[in-house]
C-alpha cells in the first residue's frame, strides 16, 4: 500500500519537474526574439519548478511524522 502511494506521488512530482523544466525554457527565448507567447508560458512554468522539490520536501517530512523512517527497507 505505500509503495503504491510513494510511486503515485513520484509520477506527480517527476512529471511536475519536467513539464515546468522544458516549458520553463520558454522566458530565455528572449534573446532569439520570439513571440511574447513564449515569454508568458515560459514565466509560469518557470515559476512552477520550485513547486516540484517543495513537494518532495514536504512529502518526505510527512512520512517521516507518520512514523515510516524505515521505508527504504519496506521498499526493498
């Protein structure tokens, strides 16, 4: 069950990281002189990429308040 539940918040916080990392590329096109479109979605999702690690942060620190400090060892 917490395997499960660990997998599913990897997908989310993975997915989160490379959605915003590559759209997040959008602001630095800039200086080649694209379209403000780019610049806009670029700026959102540029400010998205810290959401990723804070999730990951707070999920670590909610599974160590649950008591699951030995989760690697379940895990494997």
């Amino acid at each position: 069950m917490i395997r499960e539940v660990i997998e599913k918040w990897l997908y989310v916080i993975v997915g989160l990281t490379f959605i915003s990392g590559i759209l997040g590329t959008g602001h630095h096109y800039y200086y080649i002189g694209v379209g403000k479109v780019w610049l806009i979605i670029g700026g959102i999702f540029s400010a998205l990429e810290p959401f990723a690690f804070l999730g990951m942060a707070l999920f670590a620190i909610a599974m160590y308040r649950k008591g699951e400090k030995n989760i690697l060892i379940k895990l494997l």
